[in-house]
C-alpha cells in the first residue's frame, strides 16, 4: 500500500506481514506524510523465535515407533520421529537430516511474490517458474551482505559449499548428539518447490547424525533438536519411549466364590492424539474389555474384574499396551476366592407330620460338567444325593421337607463337585442311578471331608443355600382352662402316656406368661404319669398358653392352656397397736415381677385414723423387677378397737386392683416422754404443752399440775389439786384450767412457767383429763395393762372408762448466772500445744447423797461478791475425787468455730473439792489447746450437775500467728527478669485439701506465686509443685515478702527474700607471664613532700596567686 486515505476523524488499519528469516529482534520504520499536516511515524516491533518443528526422514530401524508427521489425519500433530527401547541399555541410531530448509524454501517463495507484479506473476504461473529455484536463489541473495556473498560464490567456483550448524538438544543427560554438524548445499536444488515426503529423495539429499540415548527410569522423553547457523534455523522432535522391564504395580483382588469385585484403573491421555490401547488379560477369573479408546485431554477407567468360581488363590498379568505411542503398562494381580456366600435365603412354610416341596434352582458357573454331591445339616430335608449339572447351564433340584416339631429351623444345603477323575467316574455311574429320595449326607460330614481333599490352591466348586423352615403345630390335643389370682399359684396336672416298650425322653416346652415347670420328662416303657406345671400370673387378663412335649421317637404333642389372670386376694396385714394421742407407722410391701413399670392410683377407705405417707397428687410408681415400701401411719380416736379399721386399694391397668386391709387397737395413754426447760436462778423461762383431742367426742379438760408423782394414784380431782405446794417453782398461766370444751381433733396450748430458785433439779407433772361432754363414757375392749392404769378412770362394773387422764413429765434445769468477769484467755502459738488449768466455783449445788438440804436462792448483791473466780493454773488439794456427779464439755458460739477447733481442744476434770458447810463446789479443769492457724474465738465452759443446775463460764482461745515455716531466698538474674523457685507441699490428711496461697500486705509487688490456689495431694505423695517467682526492676532496695498457704484447718508461712546477684569487679592481667619462678625484691624511695615544699620560691600554676615569691625581701 503506497498511500492511504483518512476521512475526518476516522481512522484506517494497515495490513503489515512480517516473515523473518533469522532470530532476535527487528524493527520497521513507517512514514506518513501529508502536506497540510506533515509527517508522523510508527516505528513497529518484530522478534522472531524458533520455527516451527520440521521433519525428520524416514529412519529404518526396529526401534521406530512411529513417524507423526507421515501419518495421515494428524495435521494438528507437531512432526515427531518416535523410538522405543527398554529400561537399562543404550539406544543408538542415526538421524537423517535434510540438506534443504523446505520451511525457509516456502518463505523465499512468499518473499519473492511479493516483490512480483502482477504482470510476471501471471507470466511464471503459464511457464510453471513461479517457484522455482532461481527465484528463491535471487531473494535470497538480496538478503545477503557482500561479505556473505563473496564467500559463497568463491566456494561455488572451487567444490560444493557446506553450512556449519551448531547443534543444541533440550535433555542433554538422556541425549548425545554432536555438537557441530555441516550440510552440504545441494547444487541440485529441486526446481519445484515439494516436501520430502513428495519427493523422491535419495541418500545424497540428506545427512545422517548419530544419536545415543540413556534412559533413566521408564516412561516418555521428548526431546528437541536445535540446528542453527548464521543463515539458518531449523528444529526437529524425536521421543524416546522406555517401557518397563516389570509390573508397574500390585492389584489383590479378594471375593468370595462366585461373587465379583471390580477396579478401575484410570488411563489419563493428556496428549493432542488419541489413544487406542489394547487389554491382555491373562489369570482364572480375571476379566476386562480387550480394546479402549482414550481421546485426547479426557480420562478414562480401565474396569478390571475378578469373578472367581471355585475357592481359590490366582496369580494373572494385566498388560495394556498403547498402539499409538507404544507404551505399556503391565500390572501384577492376585486373586483370593474366599468360601462362597450363600446363593440364596429360601424360606418354606410347613406343618408338623406332612411333607412339603421346594425346588432350587442349581448353577455351574464352569465351563465343564458337574456332578455335584448334595449335603445338608437339616435332618428335615432330604432329596437325591448327587445332582448332574451341565456346562454353563442351570439345574433344578427338589428337596423335600418333612418336620416333626415346630419352630424355626435354619441351616444350609450345599452342592459340592470333586475333581476331574471323580467326576468321570460319577458321570458313568450316574446312568444307572435311581431317582429314589433319600436322605441327605451331613455336612459336617461329608462336606468338609471333600473339602480337606481337594487341592490346596483350588478347592472344590461348591454352591449351598441358606434355609429358614417355620414349622407350624398341628392340632392340640386337649384345651384346658386354668384360673389363678395374681400373685398367687395354683398347679395344672396333665396326663401323659408311653406308647413304646422303650424308656421315652421328652422335651418340655412351656409357652404362655406365668407357667412354671420341669423342662425335661422321661417315662418308663408303657408308663402313664401326670405332669404338673405351676400357672403364677403377675398380670390380669386372659391369654393363651401351651405345654409342648418333644421327642425324636414319637415326635411332637401338645396341650393349649387357656390361662385367666384374676385380680389380687385382699391382703390382711397384722393389727397395729397405738396409745390414745399419739401415732404408730406401718409399711404396706408392693413388689413389681413384672416386665413392666406399675403406675398405682391410691384409695383409702379411712383416712382420718389411717394415712399414707406419699404425695396425694402424683401416682406411685414401681419400677420392674423391684419392690417398695409404702408408711402408714395410725393414729386412734378410741379406745379399743372401735373404728379402727381401713382398706387400702391401688389400681393400676395390670393389676385392675391390689387391696389391702388394715386393723388397730387405740391404748391406754402412758406418761408422755418428758420436756426440759432451764432458765436462770432467779428468772423465769417458759415452754409450751401441746395438747389435742384425739377422740371423735367433744369432751371437757381439766389441767393440773402436781410435784407428786403418787398422787396420780388417787382418783379425786380435789386431792390432786391439795398436793400442789405453792412453793413450786413451775405455774400454770391459764385463765381456766377446768371445764375447758373441745372439740374432736382440736388443739390447744399450754404454758408453763418454770421460776428457779435454788440450783438443783426440779421436777413436776401436768396432768390433762377429759371426760365427755354428755357425761358418758368410753368402752374398751383392748388388752388391759400389766400394772393398775393411771390414766383412766372405771365408770362402774361394766370396764367401760369415765375419764381419760395424760402425764406430762416436767423437768426443769436452773443455770448460774453468767459470770460478767473477764473471760479466761488461753494464748498459744499456731502449730505450737499449750496445756492450762481452769479453777471455776459452782455457788448453790448440792452434789452428792448428803447435799438433801436445799440451798435457798441468795440475794442479788451478795451473788455479786461471790462471783465465779477463774484462774489460769492453781494448785490442786485434796477432795472428792468422785467425778461422774458432774457433766461438763465446751460450747462454741458458732457451728464454723465449732468445725475450727472441736480437733484442736480437749478438756479434763483434774479433781473436785466441797466446802461442808458453805457447799460451794470448786472444779479444776486442763484444757489442752493445739491450734493449726491463727484465729481468735468465744467459747463456754459448761457444766452440769446430775442433780439439776448448769453453770457457764467464758473463756477465749487465741491463736498468734506461728513461727515462719522457711526462708526462701532467689536470686536475681537480670533486671526484670524472672527467677524462679519450687518447693512440694502436701496436706496432713490422708485426702486432698483445697488450698489459697497469697502474700501479706506490706509485701513486695516484684514476687508471684503460682498456683495462687488449687488442691494439696494427700500425706506421703509427691505433693503440690509451689512457684514462686522473682522480677525486681532496680537493686536499690531489699525486696521482701511473707507468703502465707492455708488451708480449712492449716497454714504455713514462709519468708521470701530477694537477693541481689553477687558482683565481681574486673581483674587487670599482667600482658607478660614472668617465666621465672624467684621474686627480686625492689628498693623503693620514698617521696619527702615536705623538703620538696620548702626549696619551692614561687607559687604553683594551682594557686590563686600564680608566679609570685614565696619570700618577700625588702630593701
């Protein structure tokens, strides 16, 4: 194109061809010029690279594979020569290059027709010169230098010249060619422009090179070939295939007979060709499709299949050779037939005593025929004995089954060929074989004796199938009707009869819910017994059951039971016996054998005399195979049996119901159990009497209070009321003690003052009678008590009871007045023991037989002078020495304090002394005090005397802290930087015991502990690993702190100290090491400063006076 033409702002694409002829970079200038705007430039960019890949000529060789590029159909295909040879040896051929560069010759063409008009185009078309040689021969020429051409017309003048190329190879390991090769320049160039394969060529159109190629490994070298000269480049392809001389891999197959497995090998073409590939299949029982094609860039499975028929163990070879390269892969197989898996489950139905027949259909999977023996573990199934089948072909087999019991039988029948000469001989004799059923060979038998005779590595051919035979009873012989309750047995007498002149061994089958009975019979030649089995039902209903009897002989009979579960018998439980006013409790057992769980609703007849003890909203439940106890509680409202009465019903859907009936008796009431109260001497204290009307009536009360006993024996209220003294010290604050109504089952409160004046014992009696309210009374008909009762009163002759009377026995208990001197203060060092004696003085007790007289209260002020004196330690005198009058012990103020220290006090009573004629009793005591840790605690001394009266006294336990358990010192390592050290500490009990480890106040922020808390292992362990870790940030100060590790009833402490890592100052060395062992003494002048001073005349450069005499001199 000369010009080009651009309309107002649009544009116009130039067509540039680029064709180099020699590598590297070009570079192309294009000028458009306009006169109005003037010129611009396009400056264009080429770099050529290597040619593509000619080819090679024909090599004849058994070691070529193929030649891509002569194949047809493989256009797309880069023209490759291919060889082939094995692992571990050398290939040697030569290649046969062409002298002429038919690609360059191509471009020559191309170059020169463009350079043509079009005038001498049409012209060399006619005469057929349009590519001919003298046109390739002037571009090419054009394109030389003088310095090119010169040589080269010089060289034509003399002999054939000859191009130098230098040779490269891309796997220069594998591939040895020379390094330089020269080509001749054919001075018979071809006058049309063709291929080499349209050609003719001969043996002097081209060069032979040699090649030697070293394989490594097996698989597939491609290699490329660079020759390269100052006018020319060309590149070819050669492949090198290397096959393996082994298998590339392992295949095990393992299934049983008959059955087959499958693997598939992935073959991956990641070529630009096809692959045809070709499956040799060598082994018994391998199998796989002889041809696969892969195409190009696609993946395909290879399926490999192994389908053994007998059991067996074989070896094969899988080689897949691929026609189009000419690889192989060869893979190693081993298959392993295991025992066969059973060719089907057949399931037949029949009835006991009749014979039912099943046809099974028999293969042979082998190639040859088979007379196969039939065996089976079933004694039912019986059929021929041997089975003919044909190659290849299926066989039909009857069996026949005949059972004699019912159930479920399972087994197998197999079929199984012997070897080749057994099976001849079986296929003469099976002409004259009969078609008589007879019974099958066992095959625990038969079969493993054929099986252990076969070959080791290929055992018999065998087929079984699997059998299931449900044999259904025949009719029963007799229907029998049982009836039982639950929870209850009753027993079932069947006949039995011996037909035989033989002993006759039965089987005993019991199938229904709650039949219980021998498992076995044996009966004696024409005996007739009856067998007895127990009907125990545990739930209601009506259900079915049978009695089987078994035997090889006579085989199978049977009775059917229907069975009918009724409710429970009412369960009577023994009489309970109670005291009027209070209650008994008795407990009702439910046990549960069922399977299943009993949800039981509760109903009672007589809930105001008889309680059950559950929750009224919730169903009791039981669980199975349990049992459980329900309370009771009784409470009479009589005397005597009277109503007393009550059924106790639970339903439930099992049982429907479940009763029980219980019974009481209402008692004569006995004194009550006695109440305490205590106050101080000379205060009042108050308790209340509980009281409740107990009967159904209402009835009048009448309350007393007496200090005699005795008089409980005399029946007149108005005696009982005289023997009241009016110095007692209990009182009863009622408005009305007589006459009082209530109603039945009402409550009623009674106070009771007790008022101490003397320190002993006190003892009285509140008694509470009722009578009806309509004057009648009550009738008993319970057991009479052993002594003449006190708590009634007889109405006449008839033993019917006026009155009903209840003792309440009041003991009342005075205490000291708590002395308001300093508490005793008993100090001991933690982890340390102290022992200390306490002397106390118990002011109004009277111990002893001869303390009789009784001791009158003492006025306010003079308690007040004598109070109680505790002393530390005192001397102990002589006395009484009798102790068991006295009970004392040490009361804490708390349940903490009391958990704190009760291990760690112990008290003991050293001696006892009495003033006669004051009574003051003294006490001398030894406590024992042995804290672990330190605390302060508030306690009591008490003591009491067996005659009446408490006395407290205030002590104090103080524990100070302990002595430190250990110094610690760490050193420092660095500034700020840790150092650390571990100590072991275990608990002193046998048990783990958490702890908290924590520094005082006042310790240093630079040291930690780890773990801060946790668990001590027990005494004689290796104990808990302790840390404690050091970081000072400066060494100005002393870095200290107290670590503290406690525990519930332990602490230890420990000082820490951080020491300061020990500095050492630098050493000067001599430079010089004196070789000589003696030391020379050195005289040393010592300096007179003073002399030194006075020969001075002027001042020195350091005065403040510099330069001036030291002399002055006058005239």
């Amino acid at each position: 194109v000369q010009s080009v033409v651009l309309e107002a702002g649009g544009s116009e694409a130039l067509e540039l061809h680029y064709l180099p002829f020699h590598l590297g970079k070009r570079y192309c200038t294009i000028i458009l010029s306009n006169e109005q705007v003037g010129e611009f430039v396009y400056s264009v960019e080429g770099k050529a690279e290597l040619p593509l890949p000619l080819p090679l000529l024909p090599v004849q060789s058994p070691h070529v594979l193929r030649v891509s590029s002569a194949s047809p159909g493989h256009s797309r295909e880069k023209p490759t020569l291919c060889f082939k040879c094995s692992n571990r040896c050398v290939l040697e051929e030569e290649l046969k290059i062409p002298l002429v560069n038919e690609a360059m010759e191509r471009a020559l063409v191309t170059v020169a027709q463009q350079r043509m008009s079009s005038l001498e185009i049409e012209r060399r078309k006619i005469t057929g010169t349009l590519e001919s040689s003298s046109v390739r021969a002037a571009v090419s020429t054009r394109g030389m230098s003088r310095k090119e051409v010169q040589p080269l017309q010089t060289k034509l003048q003399n002999k054939p010249p000859y191009s130098e190329y230098t040779v490269e190879v891309t796997m220069p390991e594998h591939f040895e060619i020379p390094k330089t090769i020269s080509l001749p320049v054919s001075l018979t160039s071809r006058v049309n422009l063709k291929t080499a394969w349209q050609a003719n060529v001969t043996e002097n159109d081209a060069v032979a090179v040699p090649l030697k190629f070293h394989p490594k490994a097996p698989g597939r070298y491609p290699c490329q070939i660079i020759l390269h000269s100052p006018r020319d480049v060309r590149v070819y392809l050669i492949e090198c295939v290397v096959n393996s001389e082994g298998t590339e891999a392992e295949l095990e197959f393992v299934t049983p007979a008959h059955q087959s497995v499958t693997q598939d090998i992935p073959l991956n073409n990641q070529t630009l060709q096809d692959w045809k590939l070709r499956g040799i299949v060598k082994g018994n029982g391998f199998y796989g499709p002889p041809v696969i094609y892969v195409r190009a860039g696609e993946r395909v499975q290879y399926p490999l299949m192994f389908r053994p028929v007998f059991e067996c163990i074989t070896l094969g070879k899988l080689t897949l050779q691929n026609e189009t390269d000419g690889t192989e892969h060869i893979f190693g197989l081993k298959g392993v037939g295991k025992t066969p898996l059973a060719l089907d489950h057949v399931v037949i139905d029949c009835q006991v005593r009749q014979i039912t027949q099943k046809v099974l259909m028999v293969p042979n999977y082998t190639q040859t025929r088979l007379i196969c023996k039939v065996v089976s573990d079933l004694p039912v199934v019986s059929g021929a004995q041997t089975l003919d089948i044909k190659a290849g072909h299926t066989a039909s087999y009857p069996i026949n089954i005949s059972s004699w019991k019912r159930g479920k039988h399972t087994g197998v029948i197999s079929f199984i060929a012997e070897d080749g000469e057994q099976q001849q001989t079986q296929c003469d004799s099976s002409v004259e074989e009969t078609d008589d059923k007879q019974p099958l060979r066992r095959l625990s038998d038969e079969a493993s004796h054929t099986l252990a005779d076969s070959k080791p590595i290929f055992k018999a051919y065998k087929v079984w199938f699997s059998l299931e035979i449900n044999s259904l009873p025949e009719a029963s012989l007799q229907t029998l009707t049982v009836q039982c309750a639950v929870q209850d047995t009753v027993g079932v007498e069947i006949p039995i009869t011996n037909p035989t002149n033989e002993s006759l061994h039965l089987d005993v089958l019991l199938m229904g819910p709650g039949l219980i009975g021998e498992r076995s019979l044996v009966l004696r030649p024409k005996e007739k017994r009856s067998y007895l089995t127990k009907f125990s039902p545990t739930i209601t209903g009506r259900k079915t059951g049978c009695v089987i009897f078994q035997s090889d002989v006579v085989g199978e009979f049977w009775y059917e039971l229907e069975l009918i579960a009724e409710k429970p018998v009412a369960t009577t439980l023994p009489e309970l016996q109670c005291e009027l006013g209070k209650w008994t409790r008795e407990f009702i057992p439910l046990v549960n054998p069922t399977d299943e769980t009993l949800k039981l609703e509760t109903v009672n007849s007589n809930p105001s005399n008889f309680s059950l003890e559950i929750e009224p909203k919730k169903p009791l439940v039981v669980a199975p195979h349990s049992s459980t106890k329900i309370p009771v509680q009784f409470c009479p409202s009589a005397l005597g049996k009277a109503n007393h009465t009550t059924t106790i019903t639970f339903t439930c859907r099992q049982l429907e119901e479940w009763t029980f009936h219980m019974s009481g008796v209402g008692l004569i009431p006995l004194p009550m159990e006695p109440l305490s109260i205590s106050t101080c001497v000379g205060t009042h204290s108050s308790i209340i009497v509980p009281f409740r009307n107990p009967t159904d009536d209402n009835v009048l009360v009448n309350v007393l209070l007496t200090d005699q006993e005795q008089t409980m024996h005399r029946l007149s209220t108005s005696i009982l009321r005289q023997s009241i003294s009016k110095e007692s010290a209990f009182c009863l604050p009622l408005k009305q003690t007589q006459g009082i109504l209530l109603t039945p089952k009402e409550k009623m409160d009674i106070p009771l003052v007790f008022t101490p004046d003397t320190m002993r014992l006190y003892e009285s009696l509140v008694v509470v009678r009722i009578v009806k309210e309509d004057g009648g009374s009550w009738a008993y008909d319970g057991p009479e008590p052993d002594s003449k009762p006190r708590s009634i009163s007889r109405a006449g002759n008839n033993g019917s009871i006026k009155e009903i009377r209840w003792v309440y026995p009041i003991n009342g208990i005075p205490e000291a007045v708590l002395s308001r001197s300093s508490p005793a203060i008993i100090r001991c060092q933690a982890r340390n023991r102290i022992e200390e004696r306490i002397e106390v003085l118990l002011t109004g007790s009277v111990p002893g037989s001869s303390a009789s007289p009784v001791v009158t209260a003492k006025p306010q002020s003079l308690i007040n002078k004598q109070q109680h004196r505790i002393q530390t330690e005192v001397h102990v005198t002589e006395g009484l020495t009798t102790t068991e009058e006295f009970l004392y012990d040490i009361q804490f103020e708390s349940d903490e304090d009391k958990a704190q220290l009760e291990s760690s006090v112990a008290l003991c009573l050293l001696s006892k002394e009495r003033d006669t004629h004051t009574g003051i009793v003294t006490l001398i005591f030894n406590i024992i005090f042995a804290p672990y840790k330190p605390l302060r605690c508030s306690a009591f001394l008490a003591v009491r005397c067996a005659t009446g009266g408490i006395w407290k006294f205030p002590i104090q336990l103080v524990s100070t802290e302990p002595e430190v358990d250990d110094v610690i010192n760490i050193e420092a390592v660095g500034l700020n930087k840790v150092s650390m050290v571990g100590f072991r500490l275990t608990s002193q009990t046998r048990y783990v015991e958490p702890f908290t480890a924590y520094f005082l106040p006042g310790s240093g922020s630079e040291f930690e502990v780890s773990p801060q808390s946790g668990e001590l292992l027990p005494i004689h362990s290796a104990g808990t690993l302790i840390t404690v870790s050091y970081s000072p940030s400066m060494y100005s100060k002393k870095h200290r702190a107290t670590l503290v590790i406690q525990t519930g009833d332990m602490q230890w402490m420990y000082d820490i100290n951080g020491v300061q890592p020990q500095y050492m100052p630098p050493t000067s060395q001599s430079s010089r090491i004196v070789s000589s062992g003696v030391v020379r003494g050195t005289a040393v002048q010592q300096r007179n400063f003073i002399r030194e001073n006075l020969q001075l005349t002027t001042t020195s450069v350091s005065s403040p006076i510099k330069g001036c005499p030291l002399v002055l001199r006058t005239k």
